[in-house]
C-alpha cells in the first residue's frame, strides 16, 4: 500500500553522519531505521543499492505568486512546489509581503488561503516589515503566538515600497529579540541604489547592464556590516537573505567569528552562475538575470560563497526563487528599473550544490545535507521534524544518485517561466525518487503530486538554544553600563536659555 514504504540498500546520510540502513514508513512518518527490521505485509519496497536516503531539501526563501513591481510571479504554489520536488525540494518557507495599507495579519491569510489551495509541500512563512509602528510590533506578537511564524524580514533597499530606516529596523529587531523570533535582512543599500540608477539615465544606460552597475558590491557588503551591527545593538540573532557576494560574506564570516549570532544564506543563482549575462547582447537573457541585489560579474564569487559554506561560515542555501517570463520581464525593455526582479533556482538548487559543492570537493555529503536541509530547519525551529532521517521525523526524503547526470533547461524543466538562468549547465548529483509525507511524488523523471497536500507549519520561536548565549550578553551587557555609571554632584548653577 501507498501508506508504507521500505526503502532497503541505501545509505543513510544526516547531516552528523552516515550509515547503511534500510528506512521504513508508514502514515507519513519514519518509523523504523536499521538494518533486519520487521515489516508488515503489503509494504511496497524501494531499492536503493548504491543511492543515499537523504532528507528532502529545505529551500528557505521564495516568491511564488509574488505580486511585485507591477506583475505577478509566473511560478505559483502550485507549478512552484511541483517544480521544488522534482528537483529534490520537500519544503519551502516563502515570504508574506504586505502591501503598504495591508495589515501584518491580513496579509498573512491571504497568504495561507493561496498556498493552501495549491501547494504540493510542506511550507512554513516568514513576515517581511514594510513599515513600522506600534499596531506592527502588536501583529507581530499574534503572528508568533498564534500563527506560527517565527521569523520577520526587513528591507535596506526598494526605497518607497519595502524599504526601512536604520530606527524603525532597530525596532523591528528589538521586537524579534523580545518574542524569540529571528530578524531576517534584504541587505542593500537602496538610498545610495537610487541615486546611481538616476546617474545610469543621465549616462544613456537604460539596459539590464544599467541594474549591475547601479548596485556596486559595496552597497551589499554596507548594508549587511550595518544590519549587523543593529542586530548587535539590539541583541538579536540575524539572518542574511540572499549573499550575493564575497565581501558581504566576509561580513558575516567576521560577526560569527567574534561570536555573533548571524546567519548567511547564498542561494542557487549566486552558487550556480554570474553576473556576465547583463551584458549578453540578447536583451531578454541580460533581463532574466535581474535580481537584486545583482549576480557578480566576475567567476570567483560563486566558488568563494561555497568555500565560505564549506567553512561554516554561511550556513543554509535559498534560492530566492521568484520567475517571471520574457514578457513579463518586457515591462522594462526601455527602462531596467522596471524589469521585475526575480530568477529560477527552487528546482535547481540541490543539483547546483552537488554540482559546485560536492563534486569538487569542497562539501562532504554530510554537509551537503547540513547546508541543503538540516542547517534551516534547525535555524527555523523545525528540526528533526524536517532535516533528519530518523525515527518520529516526517517521511520526505530523497533517493539521491550521486552519479545521475543532466543539463539544465528550461525546454525540460518544470517551473510555469518560459526561461532558466541555468540553461546549459552540466549537473552530477540528482534525486532519483522524492518522498513527500511518505509518498512517492516524483519517481525516476515521473511526477506525481497532489495539488493542496502540503501543510502548513506551526513554527514556534525560540526560548533556549541560541537565546540563551543571547540572554547571557544582555545580562552581561546591562553589568557593564551600569558600571560605568557616574555617581555625581547635581549642578546647582544658573540654567541659561537663549531663544
Ligand atoms: N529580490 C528579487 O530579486 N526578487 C524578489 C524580491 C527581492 O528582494
Ligand atoms: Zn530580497
Ligand atoms: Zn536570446
Ligand atoms: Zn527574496
């Protein structure tokens, strides 16, 4: 029956180690792990013989069905989360992104009601602060204590519509530090942004070429040193979104070095290829690449993000998966501020960390669940619900053929857009079965899901583990000021005011 599944032959990979195992599982969940177990009659039995069973990839951050910069995201919950299982994905946490009247809460249901009709996954949401105020801090304690969100994002750059001052960011990272939750950051400076898009018209520069150029590294690498020093300030652990580039990495690998609570997250596009394609003479392939902050044009920033991987430095892998089509993208055939930003990855993130990470020696397999799986759900408080083969956890795992090889295309992927930033490349590394809630979905290029089976997950924030060390510092960091308190003689002089 569909309801149990043995797989028998494979090795067992967790992010802590690996062993041969068979795996059996019944209802959805992993109910046995060892070898000679005792199975019931009718169990349907999958070899894995040279294969490894791993758990499904988590990708921590897309936009499917985003509304954004005057279109809608061709990828919806649907052709998006069909596409994340094909390509070895079991879970997602995209983001709620309230408009400027919309409330936190409201924002948050219409997110659930159109995931939930559609999706194929499991899926958990962060909250994205767009602006801030007091009814805002309010939402953000319902959201935690009742909707099961456990993680906000702010904006540095979209200036007008997403974006945050340093004083309201504070705010929203103090509130995350008072609830336990985990303050998420789009790092860019978008002041400066602005100014150097109006420098690019002034220039002549209206193509795709004109995005790179109007966003140095140096305005990721700012926004990133400056959104850790807020989290600092206030005590918060933090979570980089989208490391794009070597020098905002190296602020993160600097802030954990000195014993900061931060976290950094490459995704697929900054793994798996580079910026060179803005200035490919095909308008439409330069405009597929825009996102923000921009792919690096240079080929030693995707080789530097896994070494920082591989090093712990950054910790997880996201894709920022967030499609749209050619003609969605026309929007800014004469203007590349209006080119909707967004790129491919939910279907080809695991391959392109096989591909980049493991093939070339830089990840062991363990890592490569570390950084594909376990890392967030330990991050996100999901763990070993999801991120772990092992008795009690969620039966989504993968069959994963270490020697399967393919080539990116967007004639043959799944995803709803009409391109793929990937086109072409050569990957080693691929799921061969995926396993969603104790169901074989995807079987040997065959899908087989079931729209609006995913489930949404309750995420709880944290009380202990990385709070703790934080409530530490704060106690020794309120020692230290008080110490330093000055015990004086009042002034009993005139007062003297000019007007
Ligand atoms: N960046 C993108 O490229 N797309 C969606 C939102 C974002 O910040
Ligand atoms: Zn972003
Ligand atoms: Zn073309
Ligand atoms: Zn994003």
């Amino acid at each position: 029956s569909q309801h149990r599944l043995l797989i028998k032959g494979g090795r067992v990979v967790n992010d802590d180690g690996t062993t041969f195992a068979d795996v059996f599982i019944e209802e959805g969940i992993i109910k046995q792990v060892g070898l000679n177990l005792i199975i019931p009659g009718g169990t349907k039995t999958i070899d894995a013989t040279d294969k490894l069973v791993m758990p499904g990839g988590i990708d921590t951050h897309t936009h499917l069905e985003l509304a954004f910069m005057g279109t809608r995201a061709a990828d919806d919950f649907y052709t998006g989360t069909k596409a994340a299982i094909a390509g070895g994905t079991t879970t997602i946490l995209d983001f709620v992104i309230p408009t400027k009247e919309q409330s936190l809460i409201d924002a948050y249901n219409q997110w659930r009601e159109r995931a939930d009709s559609k999706i194929c996954c499991d899926y958990g949401l962060h909250v994205a602060i767009t602006h801030w105020d007091e009814q805002v801090g309010k939402d953000m304690e319902i959201l935690t204590k009742e909707k099961g969100v456990n993680s906000f994002k702010v904006f540095m750059a979209y200036p007008g519509t997403f974006m945050l001052a340093d004083d309201d960011i504070y705010q929203v990272f103090a509130k995350c530090r008072e609830l336990g939750a985990i303050a998420m950051v789009h790092a860019e400076n978008g002041s400066v942004i602005k100014e150097l898009e109006k420098e690019m018209s002034k220039l002549g520069i209206t193509g795709p070429e004109g995005h790179l150029l109007s966003r140095p590294e140096k305005l990721e690498a700012e926004a990133t040193n400056r959104a850790i020093m807020i989290a600092e300030q206030t005590r918060c652990p933090l979570y980089v979104v989208h490391v794009m580039s070597k020098t905002a990495a190296d602020k993160i690998q600097e802030a954990r070095l000195k014993g900061q609570v931060v976290f950094g997250e490459p995704i697929a596009a900054s793994l798996g290829t580079d910026g060179s394609q803005y200035f490919n003479k095909c308008w439409h392939h330069a405009a597929a690449h825009v996102m923000s902050p921009p792919l690096r044009n240079d080929a030693t920033t995707a080789p530097y993000l896994m070494d920082l991987l591989a090093n712990g430095s950054l910790s997880t892998t996201g894709t920022d998966h967030c499609t749209f089509n050619i003609n969605q993208k026309a929007l800014g055939k004469d203007d590349f501020r209006k080119i909707p930003n967004g790129v491919n990855g939910i279907e080809e993130r695991l391959a392109v960390v096989w591909t980049k990470g493991v093939e070339t020696g830089k990840l062991d397999i363990n890592q490569f669940v570390a950084v594909t799986s376990s890392n967030a759900a330990r991050i996100f408080n999901i763990y070993p619900k999801k991120g772990r083969i092992a008795v009690g956890s969620d039966a989504d795992c993968l069959i994963w053929d270490p020697k399967a090889t393919k080539t990116i295309s967007a004639s043959s992927h799944h995803q709803a857009c009409d391109f793929n930033i990937f086109e072409g490349l050569h990957c080693r590394g691929l799921p061969i079965i995926t396993i969603v809630d104790g169901k074989i979905v995807y079987d040997n290029g065959q899908l087989n899901v079931l729209q609006g089976s995913g489930k949404y997950l309750h995420t709880a924030c944290y009380a202990d583990s990385v709070y703790q060390k934080l409530n530490k510092r704060e106690i020794i960091r309120e020692q230290l000021i008080k110490q330093q308190h000055i015990e004086r003689e009042p002034y009993t002089g005139d007062v003297i005011v000019i007007s």
